[in-house]
C-alpha cells in the first residue's frame, strides 16, 4: 500500500510538471535575474533570467530519452541473448559470453568519451552508447537466471514432454525472471541518468539552447553560496528521478518469492 501510493504521488507529480505551461528556454531578460519563485516563474530565474521550470523540465525530458533509449536496448537484446545462453548452452554460450566480458571491459563513461569526440554527443548517441556498454551486464543476469528456472521440475517436464523451445521460453522462462531484471534495470536506469548528467557536467553534449541537468549544475556552480536554489533545482531532478525507478521496480520482496521461481 505504502508502495502504490508512493507510485500515485510521485506519478501525479510528474504528469502534473509535464502539463504546466513553459516558457522560451532562449528568452534571456537581464531586468528579472535570480528571481524566487512566482505565479510568473514556477521554480524562479536564473543568472540570465530565463525561466528555471522550463530550463528543468527540458532537462528532464532530455534525461528520459537517454534513459528510455539505454534500457530499452539493453533489457531487450540482453535479456534476450541472455536467454538463449543459459537454456541452450551450447557453442553459443562461449561466443555470446566473449562479447558481453568485451563490453565489461570498456567503461561505459570511456565509451561515451570516445564517440562524442567522432560523432558528438547528444541525448540518442548517449542512449546508444550506455545501452550497449551495459548490455553485457543484461546479458550475464538473464543467463543466470534462465539457467537456474530450467533447472526446476515443471520446467524439465515441459521439456521432457517434447514442448517448443520459443514456447517454454516465452511462456514459462521470461515471466519468472523479468521481476529481477526489472529490479536490475531501475539500479541501471539510476546509472544511466548519473553518468548523462556527469558527461554534460564536463560539457560533453552540452547546449545551451537545450540544457541538460548537468548541464545546468556546471553553469551555476559558482553561485552555489548567493543562489544555491539554482543548483538544487537540477540536482533535485537527479535525486527524484533515480529514487522514483528504485521504488517503481523495486518488487523483489520476501513474501512475494514464494510464489514462483524468482517472484
């Protein structure tokens, strides 16, 4: 109970940020700087005097594009190359195994560094970028996991009675361990929206026209003492958005693993 309407406020929060009106995030007035909050200005103005509630929502929406773009690639083809090495086991565990230890050896932030200096950075080539570097982490989780619900009875009668490979994976395998992935994701999600926001902190990325978190808490560092309300609006963003995936799939409890293999 205390679960849902955690979910219900921070859900409300969000969509209720997202309905409220912005403003010209390139509109600078220099008559209205370090402005509190107002009927005008939600969250307040900063140095240059644009609109900090919009400066944070297009920072936040920022933030989610490259979250949604690294889990999605890593939960899916990970999970699903991770299936195939632990029910199968076969040659292609060896060659599956090679190519997810490769993706662990190179950092995901080196990784970020070396193709924002070829291509750039922006919110889609990070996304891509962190997708694949933890895609090997997928991967070694879902193989485990798969290995260890083949293993049970009902799982072994299927195969016994002849079942379809894709039909025990899909209907018996896939539901009993996508709870711990989902837990896994939301560690990897919080990952993901730290490491974006400390690539733009260094100016990776960065844009002034479309700021970013990090962004912003690079540009008002120095006012930390006389404005701090500046960098804690960004820095709040960070906190809420990481603490909202943990209590989202954070579902692994110990009353619930009773019911099935891994729930």
């Amino acid at each position: 109970m205390r679960k849902k309407m955690t979910l219900i406020l921070f859900g409300s929060t969000m969509i209720l940020f997202f309905l409220l009106p912005t403003q010209d995030i390139d509109k600078v007035n220099l008559n209205s700087t370090f402005q509190g909050m107002s009927q005008q200005h939600l969250l307040g103005t900063d140095n240059l005097g644009r609109d900090l509630y919009s400066l944070f929502l297009g920072g936040a929406m920022r933030t989610l594009t490259v979250v949604g773009i690294s889990t999605g690639i890593s939960l899916v083809i990970g999970t699903l190359l991770g299936m195939m090495v632990g029910y199968y086991q076969r040659w292609m565990k060896s060659v599956v195994h090679f190519f997810s230890d490769f993706l662990l050896i190179i950092p995901s932030f080196i990784s970020a560094l070396i193709i924002s200096s070829i291509f750039g950075l922006n919110p889609v080539t990070a996304g891509i970028v962190f997708g694949l570097s933890h895609m090997g982490e997928y991967v070694n989780q879902s193989a485990a996991l798969t290995k260890r619900v083949k293993s049970l009875s009902f799982v072994q009668g299927e195969i016994a009675l002849g079942l379809p490979d894709c039909k025990i994976l899909i209907k018996h395998i896939l539901p009993n361990i996508m709870r711990p992935l989902l837990t896994f994701m939301a560690n990897k999600a919080s990952t993901v929206t730290l490491l974006y926001a400390s690539l733009t902190f260094i100016g990776l990325g960065a844009d002034v026209s479309n700021p970013d978190w990090g962004t912003m808490l690079y540009q008002y560092r120095v006012y930390i003492l006389n404005a701090p309300m500046l960098s804690l609006i960004p820095a709040t963003g960070i906190l809420l958005l990481c603490l909202f995936f943990h209590i989202l799939f954070d579902d692994v409890q110990p009353e619930n693993r009773k019911k099935g293999a891994y729930t």
